[in-house]
C-alpha cells in the first residue's frame, strides 16, 4: 500500500455502499470534533452506490479536508484498501458509513499520537437507530505496551478485540485486507495487535455503533452464511500459518489460537441445518480441541467436551 504519510494527520476511512440515509451523520461527528492539534483528513470511498450518496456528498464538496472517491462494488475489504492508499495521513481510523463517533476521540487519543504509539484502542457503545443506548463494551484500559503484552491483557476479556474501528492504527503497520473476502478485519487486526510495537488502551467510549434491524448480519442467506464459513476458516488456516513465523512467548501463542478457536466456535448457534452440519465437519478436520490449552477446571471440560465432538 504506497501513499503519501504526514506527521501528526489522522485519516479516517469510510467504505459507503448505499449509505446515502447514514453518511452525513458519520460524516459530521467527524467534523464535530473538540478543538485538538491533531489535523485530519475523511475518506469516503463509495463501493459502487446505486442510492442517493453522490447528492448527500454534494453538500461537502467546499469542505478541503474531505475527499469522496467512486469505484465499481468489489466489497468492503477492496475498498478499505482502496482508502488507504488514497490517504495521507500517519494514522488510519476505520468508521462504517452506517455510525459514528465521539466529538471527544481525536483530543482523548492526542498524547499517545505525540509520543508515537502505533496502535491507540477504545471503547465502543452501541446504539439503535435513534441513537438510544443499547450496551457498552467492557472497559479495559493499560498503559504502554508491546502489542504482544495488549493482546494477551485483552484475550480472555474483551471479545471484540479483532473490531477495526476500536483502533487508531500507525499506517506503516497495517496489513492489506483480503479482497473478496468476508470478515476482513477477523483476518488482519489480530496480526496488527502482535505486529505493533506499542500500544494502549484508553478508558473511553469513543465509537458508536449503530445496530440496525437491516443490518447485513441480521438478513443473510444461507448461501451468503455459507460463504461467510468458508472465508472465516481460510482466515483461521492463514492464522495456523502466520503465527508461526511471528516471534512471541509460548504463552501468546497459545492465547491467539485459542482466541482464534472460540472465534469460530461462537458462530455455531447462529447457524442452521446444512450450514452447522457443513462447518461442524470442517472444524473436526481441522482438530481444534488441541487448540485449547488446560489451565483450569473450565478449561479442562472444555477440551474434552471439543476433543468428543471435534
């Protein structure tokens, strides 16, 4: 990914696929942001709209720091991509076109930009479409570490540690998202947690995701499930792959992988008929149970309880 890189400029990055409805409120809790030293630039990337958002993106257009850019519908990993390599600035913040952010993230994350922190994590809150508070996420918060030593304080604690849009993410350790393919930040934020120098953890909610009755999760085919499946696990195999070359502790290693596991073992509620049948049988092949590691009683029944069915 070959771009330009300014000291000190945050570009946040907004994939748009008819996002026409969302967009300026995404947009404008951006714009809304408290006075900081911080500079920053808004990419959206429209992925081949067929709705109004070349209208709504109209009413930015006297606006410098926003650059709007159109390309045909290739999916959301190809126009994350897309983004960065139209970016600028030093750090990379993903937004989904569909939320929004707090006026307080860029003054909140400011220090740790100044002193070079390569990865720079939040809190999310969610909301429904009224912006009604729904839930927060566990609020975790350290200090400088390596990214190594933050995957392990957040595994185990936080599941929503492979979330892009919990993170501010120095530009020079990003990894190329995989075109094509679903759960793309599954596939690339865990491996940017162990590539990353340092990192921290704020004790803020900065995010607002917004859960909507027609979200892409909750109005999928079985044919689109099935693909989701079968993206999931060329993710998890590429995992087996990569954190054999990363140079961790024994115990950080097994930490990923379990982290891994239970990421696949936690969507086999929401599955149904051949679906589950299909992706039991491919989590069989791939032996998961020896996966989990025995360091209590919990984890012990665990295992077992995997090693009979899988």
């Amino acid at each position: 990914m070959q771009s330009n890189i300014n000291k000190n400029i945050i570009s946040f990055i907004i994939p748009a696929y008819n996002a026409g409805k969302t967009i300026e409120n995404t947009i404008n809790s951006i714009l809304k942001q408290k006075e900081t030293s911080l500079q920053y630039e808004i990419i959206v990337v429209n992925d081949g709209s067929t709705d109004n958002i070349d209208d709504i993106m109209k009413k930015f257009n006297e606006n410098k720091n926003i650059k709007y850019f159109s390309k045909e519908n290739t999916g959301v990993a190809d126009t994350r991509n897309y983004g960065i390599n139209k970016s600028n600035g030093e750090y990379i913040i993903f937004v989904d076109s569909d939320d929004y952010i707090a006026e307080s993230l860029l003054k909140d994350i400011e220090t740790y930009i100044k002193q070079d922190i390569e990865l720079i994590k939040w809190n999310p809150i969610f909301v429904d479409e009224n912006k009604n508070e729904i839930s927060k996420n566990v609020n975790i918060a350290f200090e400088k570490v390596t990214g190594e030593q933050g995957f392990n304080l957040l595994f185990g604690k936080d599941n929503l540690i492979d979330c892009l849009w919990n993170y501010a993410i120095k530009k020079e350790i990003m990894l190329k998202f995989p075109k094509g393919k679903y759960h793309e930040d599954f596939a690339i934020m865990p491996l940017v947690i162990l590539k990353a120098k340092t990192m921290v953890a704020i004790d803020k909610y900065e995010y607002y995701y917004v859960q909507s009755q027609n979200s892409i999760m909750r109005n999928t085919s079985e044919e689109k499930t099935r693909q989701k499946l079968e993206d999931k696990l060329v993710h998890y195999d590429n995992f087996i792959k990569e954190i054999e070359k990363i140079p961790v502790q024994k115990v950080t290693k097994e930490n990923f992988l379990i982290f891994a596991t239970n990421s696949l073992l936690a969507v086999i509620p929401e599955l149904k008929n051949e679906n589950k049948i299909w992706f039991k049988k491919e989590l069989k092949k791939r032996k998961i149970a020896r996966n989990i590691k025995i360091r209590n009683i919990k984890q012990l029944l665990k295992k077992i309880i995997l090693e009979i069915k899988y």
